[in-house]
C-alpha cells in the first residue's frame, strides 16, 4: 500500500488511493462478494475517477484463465423450431447481466447430451466453467453431472435441488411452490385438483410441485386422488393429451395444477374443446410464468420462479468453485401470481 500513483492507473494506484491491498482491488473489480459492498463500491469509484480499466489479457495470463462461461443449453421440445424450453431463454437475460456484472464474457451453444463438454470448454481453455440449462429426464443426465464432478469441471445446473448432492444446482423451491399453488386452489373452493406433469424419479422437479400440492390437500383434510395425476412433458402438446386423458378417464375434477405454464396452456385448449369453462367449471393454474402465460384466454394464474435472481444465483455458483468462495443459498422461492383462471375466492 506504499506505492504512490505513477502515469498510466493500475490497481496499485487504485489499492494506494482506497488504502487496500492490491489483491482486495482485483476481486473488488471482478465483483467477488468476499469483498464488502462498502469496499467494492468505494474501490469502483477511484477505478471510474482514474480512467482505469482491466487489462483482460494481462489478468488471464496470470491465473490462466479465460475470463469465459459457456452457457450450454439442451434440448427440450417445443413447439417451434427453437427446441430451448422458453423459461429458460427468459433466464438468459439474467445470466449476460450477472457476467457484465463482473467482467466475464459469456459463450452460448446448444449441445447434445452425448458431447463431451469437460473437452470441448475447460480442457480447451475455451470457457474456466459452464452453466447448464435442460437436461430432459434427469436419471440419464445424473450420469453425465457425476462425470463432470469427476473429472473436476466447474459447472452450475438450474434444476431439482433435492436430487442433486453436489451443491452445483440452483432452483425452485418446488415443493413449498407447488404447496403454494395447492393452497391458492383449496381457498378458491376446489377440492378435486388434478396434477398435470411427469412426477417421479425422471422429472424431479415436477415430482417436488406435486408433493408440495399433496401436502396442501393435506392440510385441509382432503385425500390426494392418484386416479387425478396424469404424466406429461413441458409441451403445449403434451398437456392437451394429459387434459383429453383426464377427461376421456370420467373421474370429477374442479380445477387442474399443472406443473408448467405450456402443459397448462394446452390442458386450457382440451378444456375448451370439451365445453368446461375456465375457471367456472375449472381452475387452471400453471408453473414458471412464461410471456405467454398473461396472454391466455382468461389469464393463466401461475407460480412465478425467480428469473433475475436465478440468473445472478448460477453465476455466483460458478464463480465460487472457481475462485474458491462461499457457495449462495441454492434454493429460490417461488410466487404466485394470481390472475382469471382461477376465478374469484368462493
């Protein structure tokens, strides 16, 4: 901290006027939380006063490092050509501004789950760690995340937390969300709620939402009715045929959870060919509020997961593992939003 500044600012200059080590300046500036709020904020206001800048090639050079996340996206079907579940093109909006944030530029590819991602991005040096978003059903994708734990790949995943004892993936509260929804059906006076979505060891986050719907049933007295749970993927398509199922079985029903805003958007659409009015003959609530959602007809009541806290959440995940820091909490509330499909309380 003797160093009195010279011509052209360096972090020395900056560490010198803020009266801080160096190495406290450059994690200042790579917005590592180890370092106070206070202390990054008055380190980035010398920085701005000085005209300094960070040298990305010098900095690299000396942690070998690249300075780069890759963000790899599986696929998931879709109804367009797109083949990215929307909720998660929706997140990627929060992961570029978690990376701006912090001075990482941010490599985007779709992938395959047979590629061998540890090569293509950290071997290569193309990427210092990788965030993945879809993986489909979860029991083939374990074995691919236990690889990469292996071979000592940097990684973060969105997904069930429960199911994952790595302490890489970032998600939902899925069962205190599904409970959520389970509680919002019950107060709009319907008790024989069916559950839309693939819940079992395969999909666990949807298996979470159902459980989280049991225990509301719980709560009130009322016997969850299995005869009421219908598989279906995170498809418009998917959630018509669940629907038709659902009603081509004869079994009553006055409301439907479904465990995705697009599996809810089709079962409104088999609703509707069927003569049942949302909500006056049933409520329709779905899951991650998608833009389409607000655009149904009525307006799709959904729980709403933490898109720009996820996005900071993944990224902090990674860059923990890579600088050594504390992991963030892994788990996110979800919230409802309530709008016409499920109707009035009763």
């Amino acid at each position: 901290m003797g160093r009195k500044p010279t011509g052209r600012p360096t972090s020395f200059d900056i560490a010198y006027a803020a009266g801080v080590s160096q190495p406290t300046v450059s994690r200042a500036l790579r917005g590592d939380k180890s370092v106070s709020a206070k202390t990054r904020a008055r380190i980035e206001e010398i920085a701005r006063d000085l005209n300094y800048t960070v040298d990305k090639n010098a900095s690299s050079l000396r942690s070998q490092r690249s300075n780069t996340i890759a963000l790899l996206f599986f696929e998931d079907p879709t109804p367009d050509e797109s083949m990215i579940n929307p909720f998660f093109l929706a997140m990627l909006g929060s992961i570029t501004r978690a990376c701006a944030d912090r001075g990482l530029d941010l490599l985007i590819s779709f992938q395959r789950m047979e590629d061998d991602w540890h090569v293509q991005y950290q071997d290569s040096h193309r990427a210092d760690g990788l965030i993945l978003l879809g993986y489909g059903d979860y029991t083939k994708y374990r074995e691919r995340m236990e690889q990469l734990v292996r071979q000592g790949t940097h990684f973060a995943r969105w997904g069930s937390v429960s199911s994952d004892a790595s302490g890489v993936t970032i998600g939902t509260d899925n069962v205190a969300a599904g409970r959520l929804a389970g509680e919002h059906l019950i107060d709009r006076g319907r008790r024989r709620i069916a559950f839309l979505g693939h819940a079992d060891d395969h999909y666990p986050e949807f298996a979470g939402r159902y459980r989280g719907l049991v225990e509301a049933l719980d709560n009130a007295g009322i016997k969850a009715d299995p005869k009421l749970r219908f598989n279906a993927l995170t498809t418009e398509e998917e959630g018509h045929a669940a629907a038709r199922a659902l009603i081509d079985s004869g079994q009553a029903f006055d409301a439907i959870f479904a465990a995705s805003d697009l599996i809810a958007i089709g079962a409104m659409r088999a609703l509707a060919e069927a003569g049942r009015a949302v909500p006056q003959d049933v409520a329709v609530v779905g899951f991650d509020d998608i833009p389409a959602a607000s655009l149904t007809t009525p307006p799709l009541t959904t729980v709403m997961q933490d898109i720009r806290r996820a996005g900071e959440a993944l990224v902090e995940t990674l860059m923990a593992q890579i600088e050594g820091g504390e992991l963030p909490p892994r788990k996110l509330p979800g919230r409802l939003i309530v709008r016409g499909s499920t109707g009035p309380a009763r």
